[in-house]
C-alpha cells in the first residue's frame, strides 16, 4: 500500500480525536517492532528518521531498509525526517526519499526560527512535502549520566504566537511545548493542559506533543482530547530494549547475543501496540488509506537535442526547489540518426515535476511519466 500524506492524516486524526504514533526508527530493531505492531493493530504510522543519520556512513543499509517498509507495508505510512535543523538537511532528507520533514529551530530567536521555517515549507510545498515545525522550547535530556532532565528549561509555546506562526509559515502542523521533555524526566510531568487549549483554539492546523516518555496514560488521554493529532515516542522504547537485555543477562549469564536480545521484539511490541490502541489509531488503517491521498514519487524522462542546456533558475528560491530533485543523471542517446540529450530525473512528487517541465523551456522531444 502507498505512503500517505503527513498532512492528510494529521488532519484526519485531528477531525475524528485520535493521535498518530510517530517513531524514531533508529535501528533495525526498532524499525521492524513498529511495522510489526502497527500491522497486528491495523494502524497508520509515522517513521521518524532522525537528522543524525544523514550524516553517519553506515546508515544507507537502514535508510533503503524504512523507504522499502514504507512502500511494501500494509498499512498507511509517512516518512519523516525528525529535527532537521538546517535548510541543507531538509534538502538531504528529500533526496533520501522522507515525504514530510520536521524543522526545528526552536532553540532559536522567534525571527530566525520563522525566516528559517519559511523557507524549508517553501521549498517543501514546491515538492508536496509535508512541514512541521516546533514553536517554543521543548529541551533534551542532558549529558549527565542519569540521563534526565527537569522541568527547568522548558519554553512554554504562547497560544498568540503559535496562531501568527502557524498563520505566516503555512506549515503543515505544529509541535507545542506544554511541560513535556525529550528524554527522562526528573519527578512527575505535569502537563499544561489550559495553555494546550488556548492553543489547539488559537491554531487550525493540527498539534503536535515530543516527549511522550514518561507519560501515564491517563495524560496521554487528556492531551488527545485536548487537540493532539501526532505524538512523538523515543526514548521508552530504547529503555525497553535495555530491560530486556538486562533481564536476559540476569537468568543466563553466559548467554550469547542471539540469547540476550531474543525478548527484545516481543518487549517492544506490546508496548507500542498498547500505545497504538490507546491513542486511538489502532484499527483506523482502512478509513485512512480511502480518505488520504496516497503518495508516489515521479519519474520523467526528457531528450532535447545534444547542445541544450538548461536554463539556470531565475532565483535563489526556484534554486533551492531544484536542489530537492531527488536524483538526475544525463546521457546520450541516437533518436532519429541524431544524437540527443536524455535527462532521467526522479522528482519527489509529481507536483515538483510539473513544477520544472515550466522552467525547462529547452525540452522538446520526449516527456514520459512513470509512477511506482
């Protein structure tokens, strides 16, 4: 079954009061526990790709692995880049193949934060991408060897500025700080659930929660019915991954990895098959799949005559649209006893091919359109 639109099922969520599970996929384990729970739930899932991976050597293997799931699963999927701090991650995030990015520029002033999510839900629209951003400060555990952290840092979002925000970027949906934390919390989270409603009153695009760790389900129940459509979940599942381990090394000692990680699935299984249904998104992959666009990428093929070149982009923002084709390769080929130009270009959607068969005036052979 086709991926679907981040934004679609956001908004489907947001009108039937229920919220999507969005996780990250760091590892193969944790990739395969959610496709597995997702589909014994009959669940809608976001796989979250975190930026770090963009950067890692060895992470090619795992990134194929979370493009070729979202394509073969039997339920309803979005690929997301998660945390994206720069206009170059965005970029890199498109060409890797995620069909909606998380800007964070939360850790800077309002003005940078706006100008920088202005311009990735820009360039991202142009390719049909979905945009989240994150407006106030949700902060992250920190290096201590507890690995938690308090309360203290956390900039809580303002209902009037999250409605401007939301209003001006044109984002797709919005990530709100309202007392949760990335990571361990030191002591109870308490939740700021009137700010929440202020918010979710103030803003029509959907709401987003990060740090859903640490949370009871009873707090989990209060933010859905507050307005939530996403919740973002990390952190338990590497802490049950570690449990498991440690309970297996408790009754065999000397046991080997295959010994030691045997209970790892089953252990993260349950646990999000719970959260699965207790946010509401258990059983709701048919309705999404008929009601929410399904997504595929875009293939053209263009032959020009040999000498053609093309035009270079009128401005810096048709450039950065240009930068986000995800692959594009030239050749020769011999048409009619002449030699032409072949460009094979695969494009993030078709909205993006069609927005630069505009820009191309030199074609004038051969346009052929192939859908996965």
């Amino acid at each position: 079954m086709p991926r679907v639109y981040l934004n679609d099922v956001l908004k489907h969520a947001q009108q039937h009061a229920y919220a999507i599970g969005a996780f990250n996929v760091a590892s193969f384990a944790i990739l395969d526990a959610v496709l597995v729970a997702a589909e014994q739930c009959r669940a809608p899932v976001v796989l979250n790709i975190p930026e770090y991976l963009l950067s890692q050597p060895n992470s090619a293997g795992l990134l194929a692995a979370i493009n070729a799931s979202a394509q073969h699963a039997h339920v309803p999927i979005t690929v997301c880049l998660d945390h994206a701090t720069t206009l170059e991650s965005v970029i890199a995030g498109i060409r890797i193949g995620c069909n909606a990015v998380m800007i964070d520029a939360s850790t800077q002033t309002l003005d940078k934060n706006f100008r920088l999510t202005r311009a990735v839900t820009e360039l991202a629209h142009a390719c049909d991408i979905s945009v989240e951003s994150e407006l106030g400060y949700i902060p992250w555990a920190n290096a201590e060897q507890s690995g938690e952290t308090s309360t203290d840092a956390i900039a809580y979002t303002s209902p009037a500025e999250a409605k401007a925000f939301a209003e001006r970027t044109g984002i797709d949906c919005l990530a709100v700080s309202i007392g949760t934390v990335h990571g361990l919390l030191k002591g109870s989270p308490k939740l700021d659930l009137a700010r929440l409603t202020k918010i979710h009153d103030n803003v029509t695009v959907p709401l987003v929660i990060h740090g859903g760790t640490g949370l009871s389900d009873e707090q989990h129940k209060k933010l859905i019915a507050h307005g939530v459509a996403k919740i973002n979940y990390h952190t338990a599942l590497n802490e049950i991954a570690g449990h498991s381990i440690r309970t297996q090394l408790a009754k065999h000692p000397d046991g080997d990895y295959p010994l030691l990680t045997s209970t790892i699935q089953h252990d993260l299984i349950n646990h999000l098959s719970h959260l699965m249904r207790l946010w509401g998104s258990g059983g709701r992959a048919a309705e999404v799949l008929q009601q929410c666009r399904p997504w595929k990428t875009f293939t053209r093929i263009d032959v020009l005559p040999a000498e053609s070149k093309y035009p270079p982009p009128e401005n810096p923002a048709d450039a950065l649209r240009q930068a986000a084709i995800l692959s594009n390769q030239d050749m020769l080929v011999k048409q009619q006893n002449q030699l032409h130009q072949c460009r094979i270009t695969r494009y993030a959607s078709r909205k993006a091919g069609e927005l630069f068969a505009t820009q191309n005036a030199a074609i004038t052979e051969l346009r052929i359109e192939i859908e996965d």
